[in-house]
C-alpha cells in the first residue's frame, strides 16, 4: 500500500506542477504586457482555463488520495 501511496503522491505533485507550467506557458505566448492578465484572461477561450483546473484538481485529489494510502496503517490500525 505505501508504494501505490507514493506512486500516487508523485502523481498529484506532477499534475499540480503542470497544471502551473501550463498556466505560466498561456501568459508567456503572448507578445503584450503580461501586467494586464484580465486581459490574457479575456482573449483565452474558457475551455483552456478549464483544462489548467481539471489538471490542478486531479493532482490535489490524487495527492491526498496517496497521503491516504501511504498513512493508511496509521489512520487504520492493522490495515494492511
């Protein structure tokens, strides 16, 4: 069970760490002043913005789902 908890853990920490490089890739493409991000905001289609909080959502649920898992025999007594 800690190793799946683990492999889970990895896997929330990589998606919360895309979801913010894909965030930072959006504002990078454009040529403008990245001061005005309601701008940026306003020209990027919703569906992009939602890609970036699924990704962010399931590495949370992941992570947590992995804490779980690896705490298990500790929440659990005589789980295993």
């Amino acid at each position: 069970m800690k190793k799946l908890g683990m492999v889970f853990i990895f896997l929330g920490a990589l998606l919360m760490g895309l979801s913010g490089l894909e965030k930072v890739l959006i504002f990078s493409s454009f040529n403008g002043d990245l001061h005005q991000m309601q701008a940026i905001k306003n020209f990027t289609p919703p569906y992009i913005w939602s890609i970036t909080n699924f990704t962010f959502g399931f590495g949370l649920i992941s992570f947590i789902l992995g804490l779980t898992l690896f705490f298990n025999e500790y929440i659990i007594p005589n789980a295993k």
